[in-house]
C-alpha cells in the first residue's frame, strides 16, 4: 500500500509541474479543458483494453452505484480546482495552498477513522508528521505563485472571469482560509468518492471520473470563450502528457486505497506538492524555503514510520 501511495503521490506532483508550466504560457481554463480530457481518452481506452483482456474491474453497465461515486469524484475534483483558482486571484497564496492541502488530507482521514478504521501508534504517529509535511512542502511565498497546476495547483495566472473578485470587502487572510478550505473539500470528497467507485474495480471507475471531469473542464471553456486548441503546440503537448500521467496517479491511488488503510493511504497521497517543488527545484532552479526543505525531511520519516 505505501509503494502504491507514493507512486500515487509521486505521478500527481509530477502532472502537477507540468500543468503548472502550462498554465504559465496560456490560460488556467485552456490547460483544464486539454489535461482533463486527456486523462478521460488515455483511461477509457486503458479500461476498454482491459476489459477485452478481463483485467481492471468490471465495466460501468450494471453497477450504477460505482458509476454515480466516480462521477461524483470528478466533479469535486473540479469544484475544488476553481475554488484554488478563486483563491490564488482574490488572497494570499501562502495562505490558501496548505490549508487546501491539509483539509484534502484530514476529510477522508476523518472518514476513515468514523468508519472504523484503527491504525497502530506508529501508523498514527507516522501520519501525523505527514500532515504537517504537507503543509510545510505546501507553503508559498506571498509574492509568489505556486509552481503546481492539479490539476489541483495548476498555475499563478487568475484565470480570466475570476479576475476583479479582489474587490470583495473583508480581510484577504479569512478570504483564503475559506477558500483553501473550500478547495480542499473539493479534493478531499474527490479522494474520498474515488475510493468508494474503486470497490467495484480499478480502470473504469477512474475512466469514469476523468470523463465527468472532462465534462466539466469542457463547460468551463465554453462558458468563458476559452480556446483551448488555439493555443501554442508546445502547451498542448505538456498539458496532454499531464492529464495522462495524473490519469496514472489516479488508478495507483485507487489501488492503494484497496491495499491498505484509505485514511493511510490518502495522508501518504497528499504528500505530492513535495514531488512538484522538487521538480521545479531541479529543473527550473526554483529556490525552496527552508519550511519546504523541512517538510520533505518530515514526509520521509512519516512514511518511514508508517512503514514501520
């Protein structure tokens, strides 16, 4: 279950980089409407491969209830995203990227912990300090935009609609707590609804989110007259490769889910942020904060605790 995780974890930070300097060269909702629907084509053909070879689960028809979480896990999912947007164009993004990262954390883990689930001391402790890596590895600059897009943290540029929100009376600090807070609902009922559709298999329940997502993505462009094939080659390829890798994430994090502990395997699965600041430290030169450097200390002995 850990491995699983940490692939998870690993191939969401890295579709996060990547979107992230996509959204740097065109707009949020053009990356959105290539990266999610990317993920919908590469996961619908990887289910029908699979079914044709009787691996990955069975298909959607005769199982609606697994149809309907999956749906649903998509649609949080970019509920989630426009929440972030809203928050990185209307307050501080120091303020909105780990409250967003640890709420998508402690919801599921929450409902884990109802549902019964009792992980040893060591597990729990071994959590505990991943939560506080995820914030630590989440922590921004004030003046600074993420260098994630995910998908979840995709890029700095407010996309275009959102733009003007900054007028808004009332302290821009409680203005991202309540959108980090809204964000990481988004994430963590995505994390969550995606766990219950897995039950009934692996490729089709993740084809199925990723299509209600595309959907989505699709309206958004629409809504506000965004082109997304109009922009340069060199974002398309990116944003493409993106939505596949994240599409990959998501069939390891189902499958993590089904290993082991969910509330575990979710804690250890939000610890992406940490791949993509080391993406961007490594290929952009992008200089970490010290709290960044001491979060990814503290992920490391989390996972060493809870593999303990």
């Amino acid at each position: 279950m850990t491995i699983l995780a940490l692939a998870a974890a690993v191939l969401y930070g890295t579709a996060d980089f990547l979107g992230g300097l996509a959204s740097r060269r065109a707009s949020v909702f053009a990356v959105l409407a290539l990266t999610v629907p990317a993920g919908a084509v590469v996961m619908l053909t990887a289910a029908l491969l699979g079914g044709a070879l009787g691996v990955g689960g069975s298909g959607p028809a005769g199982n609606w209830g697994a149809v309907g979480w999956a749906a649903a896990s998509g649609i949080c999912g970019t509920a989630g995203l426009i929440a972030f947007y809203a928050g990185f164009a209307t307050a501080p993004i120091s303020v909105v990227a780990p409250v967003a990262a640890l709420v998508s954390a402690v919801l599921p883990v929450g409902a884990a912990i109802a549902g019964g689930e009792r992980p040893p001391g060591t597990v729990i402790a071994g959590g505990l300090v991943c939560l506080v890596a995820i914030v630590l590895v989440s922590v921004q600059s004030a003046d600074h935009a993420p260098s994630a897009g995910r998908a979840r943290a995709a890029g700095h540029v407010p996309p275009r609609g959102l733009r003007g929100l900054g007028d808004l009376g009332g302290s821009r600090r409680l203005l991202a707590l309540g959108y980090g807070v809204a964000a990481g609902v988004g994430f963590g009922l995505f994390f969550l609804f995606l766990k219950d559709a897995g039950r009934s298999g692996v490729l089709w329940p993740v084809a199925v989110s990723r299509s209600a997502g595309a959907v989505v993505a699709f309206g958004l462009a629409l809504a506000t007259r965004t082109r997304p094939w109009s922009v340069r080659r060199d974002v398309i390829r990116i944003a493409l490769v993106s939505g596949a890798i994240d599409a990959g994430a998501n069939v390891c994090y189902v499958l993590a889910t089904r290993a082991g502990l969910f509330g575990l395997a979710v804690v250890i699965t939000s610890l992406y942020p940490g791949m993509t600041v080391l993406l961007a430290r490594l290929l952009l030169g992008e200089r970490m904060r010290w709290l960044q450097r001491a979060g990814l200390v503290l992920a490391a002995a989390g996972v060493l605790l809870v593999t303990l």
